[in-house]
C-alpha cells in the first residue's frame, strides 16, 4: 500500500489552468478507472470533486475535470479561481477493497 | 440531508484503546459501503478501513491491520472504529465516509466533521 505522488504544490492566476498529477503504479491508479480527487481547505472535512476518473458529483462547477493516461491521473482547474485556493488529494482504488491516497497538492492563487 | 457524525474521540495513552462512532442520516446506511480515513496534524489523507454495507467484506491498511477493527448496525444506521494497542503515529483526525456515488462506491462521497484522537502519555 504505497501512497500515490503528486506534486507539492502547483500555482496559477486567476483565470489560468492548472493541473495536478497523480501517479501510482498498475495495481492501483493504472489498473482500475476508480481515481477520485478531493478538495480540502484548512480546517475543514475534504469535499468530493472528480470520482471514476472524470465524473463531477452534483454542484462541482464544471472547471473541474479529470483525466487518465496509463499510470498517471491529472486533475485540471480552469479559470483559476481564489476560491480554488485548497489543499487537493487524489485516490485511487488499489482492489481487494483497499484504497492509497495521494500526498495531496497545494494550489495557489496567485 | 445526507449527514454523518463522529463520536468518541479524545486521549488515550500508548498500548490503550478506544472506539470511534458515526451516525449517519438522511440516505439509505445500509445499501452503502463505509470508511474511516484518518490525517494526522499537518499531514495528508489516509484511508484506514473499509466495510461493506452488508459487512460481507473488509479490509484494513497495513499500518492498522490487527489493531483496528470496522464494524456496523445497520439497524441504528451507525458506524464503529475499535482501535486497540494505539500508537503515537495514530494520532489524527479520524473521518466517517460514505462509498459512492457511482454504483461501485469506490469514492467517499460524504464526510464527516472528523473526531481526534491523540496517543500521549
């Protein structure tokens, strides 16, 4: 069960893009399409933001997307905004019903 | 709303125990499978456990396997986290998740608040 990488921090201004990765290995982010992303800001519970790769919950605006190559999961913020500003963490299904998270990201707004 | 709460947190010395709850409301407990994520101060997420939402299947992260333990009643729509033999590295704050919101549940798709559990002497 080794935690997934990312990135420690990632920054942008208002209204760019940013994107965090996720990488694992092919027992985990690779060999399922079960990787979900969560935002967390200080002090708070984390809030569900991409689930099964790509799938926005109810009520996540849809800057938020998400995508899949190989080994690597990406989650991309569109038009920065300072709302964003958040800790974000990625997940991924790791089979036999064990679940790794990522270290989580620091996004910035500038 | 969908809603889950924690209990039963507070300070316990190394080798003790203690026992986590959560009480959801406002969904369906138990078509759902359950989790208890941890972060300890200043670091990440980690997913300790998980069971399903007829208790059929479980499993555990190596760091707690053997000391902790998920369990449910589904009958009073509550959650429950043993943890025996507590270490200093299982201080954190512990988190009640609902699996979903595909039909799979390989997400956590409602949090609780968190409940705190520090291991000190």
């Amino acid at each position: 069960q080794s935690a997934l990488t990312q990135p420690r921090s990632v920054s942008g201004s208002p209204g760019q893009s940013v994107t965090i990765s996720c990488t694992g290995t092919s027992s985990d982010v690779g060999g399922f399409f079960l990787v979900s992303w969560y935002q967390q800001h200080p002090g708070k519970a984390p809030k569900l933001m991409l689930y099964d790769v790509s799938t926005r919950p109810s009520g996540v605006p849809d800057r938020f997307s998400g995508s899949k190559s190989g080994n690597t999961a990406s989650l991309t913020i569109s038009g920065l905004q300072a709302e964003d500003e958040a800790d974000y963490y990625c997940c991924s299904y790791a089979g036999s019903y064990t679940y790794v998270f990522g270290p989580g990201t620091k996004v910035t707004v500038l | 709303q969908e809603q889950l709460v924690e209990s039963g947190g507070g300070v316990v010395q190394p080798g003790g125990s203690l026992r986590l709850s959560c009480a959801a409301s406002g969904f369906t407990f138990n078509t759902n499978g359950m989790h208890w994520v941890r972060q300890a101060p200043g670091k990440g997420l980690e997913w300790v456990t998980f069971i399903a939402y007829d208790e059929n299947n479980k499993n555990y992260a190596d760091s707690v396997k053997g000391r902790f333990t998920i369990s449910r009643d589904n009958s009073k729509n509550t959650l429950s986290l043993q943890m025996n033999s507590l270490r200093a590295e299982d201080t954190a704050v512990y988190y009640c998740a609902k699996g979903g919101p595909a039909a799979g549940g390989d997400a956590f798709d409602i949090w609780g608040q968190g409940a705190m559990v520090t291991v000190s002497s």
